[in-house]
C-alpha cells in the first residue's frame, strides 16, 4: 500500500544559477517543473562563502507571491536572522544543529514566527543528534547534507544514504531533504534511501533540458514512495 503521506518534492538551489538574474532564472525553473525554492544563505562564518539574507528574499517575494521558501540558513547564530527573514516573507526556516546550543528554543522561535522548521546536518555529524528534537514534534524536515556545505557544483557522499534510511525507517511520513551533488546520476540512491525533499542545483540550473531532469528525479522518487509499505 502507497505511503499517501509522503509527497517528493524537487527544490532548486539558485546558488550556481546566474545570480544577477535571480528572479528570472528563479522563474525559468520553476516553470521546468520544481515546487520550491532552496535559498542557501552563507554568512562567511559558518561556511567559507557569503551569498544574500532577508533583503533579496523579500525582492524575490514581491515577484513570486505563491512559491514556497525553504532558507538553508549556513549561518553561525541562527537565532539573529528568524524574524528578519519571516518578514521577508520565508516558508521554512532551515538551521544546522551544529551552530546552536539551544535547539528547541530556536525551533519554537521559527514555529512562532509562522515559519516551518527545518533541522540540517553536516557530513560529520552524527544523525542521532536530531532524534530528540523530532519526538518532541519540533521539527517539519530533517536536511541531511550529502556534501560539506558552503559551495555547489560539488561531488556527492554516497555514505550518506545510511543517514537518510536511519531516519526514514523511524519515521515513515517525515520530509527528508538531501543537498549537494544531487542530480540524474545520484537521484536514485537518494529515492531508495527515503528522501522525498530533493534539492538539486547545478545539475538543473547548467542543463539545457531542465525540466526533463527534474521530471526523471520526481519519477524516481515517486517510484520509491509508492514501495512503501506504512
Ligand atoms: C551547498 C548548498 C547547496 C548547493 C547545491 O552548501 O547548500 O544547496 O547549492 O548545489 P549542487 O546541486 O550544485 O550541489
Ligand atoms: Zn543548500
């Protein structure tokens, strides 16, 4: 019997897209078939890069009213930014574990700022780290990152996948993002694993067929889904 609850979902990192055309690549590949923007905010201390925060997110929202946010905050405080970047109109409020010391406090704070709360991991770090925060029914999406976080265009860790099936087999009905190097090739090591959240940049944004790409993605994990068993 299909797993009814679990829904793929393909988002699209703009990072290596054409960023002083953010909006109109942003709308190239939503109409190629994506459901949501993946936002990767890089504040050049918790990851060697800086891209954009809440100001360039509020220009994007007054162009695409209905599009769902996902903000993968690689920032050092998290905290600072969740009302600035809930203003600006942001769906989900994605932070890494690594970078605060008070998680529930931080994810009642997204919640209340009207935001979904999205919980992400780096390689290195051990994935029972988010298990607590999830029984407590503090977190919509567990993000587990499939390359070291701070650039696109790099290779993905396959031993990842041991991850996102650890946690897919504790809970059937989670979101389950991965990010980084996903793409044709990788896609479905990804599905079998249990991601239903799948963000994916360069190999989208660089292909000059992306909305075949992201049609194969979604089929693959569709395909996935529809082999669970609840
Ligand atoms: C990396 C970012 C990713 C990245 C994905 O730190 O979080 O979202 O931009 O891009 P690709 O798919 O090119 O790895
Ligand atoms: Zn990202």
């Amino acid at each position: 019997m299909a797993n009814k609850l679990l829904k793929c979902k393909i988002g699209l990192s703009i990072l290596n897209a054409d960023l002083a055309s953010l909006a109109a690549e942003s709308e190239r590949l939503l109409t190629s078939g994506a459901d949501y923007l993946h936002l990767d905010v890089m504040d050049g201390h918790f990851v060697p890069n800086l891209t954009f925060g809440a100001p360039v997110v509020k220009c994007l929202r007054s162009k695409m009213k209905d599009v769902f946010f996902d903000m993968h905050m690689m920032v050092a405080k998290p905290e600072q930014w969740v009302k600035d970047v809930a203003d600006a109109g942001a769906d989900q409020y994605t932070f890494h574990i690594e970078a605060t010391q008070n998680p529930g406090e931080l994810c009642r704070k997204i919640r209340e700022a009207g935001m979904k709360v999205g919980m992400g991991v780096k390689p290195n770090t051990d994935i029972n780290v988010v298990v607590d925060w999830i029984d407590q029914d503090l977190v919509d999406m567990v993000l587990v990152m499939t390359v070291e976080p701070g650039f696109g265009g790099q290779s993905f860790m396959q031993e990842m996948m041991s991850k996102v099936s650890f946690i897919r087999s504790k809970y059937p009905t989670l979101d389950i993002e991965v990010d980084g190097g996903v793409g044709p090739n990788t896609i479905d090591s990804c599905a079998k694993a249990g991601a239903n959240m799948i963000v994916s940049g360069t190999a989208v944004v660089k292909n000059p067929d992306p909305a075949k790409v992201i049609a194969d993605m979604r089929e693959a994990v569709n395909k996935q889904i529809s082999l669970y068993s609840l």
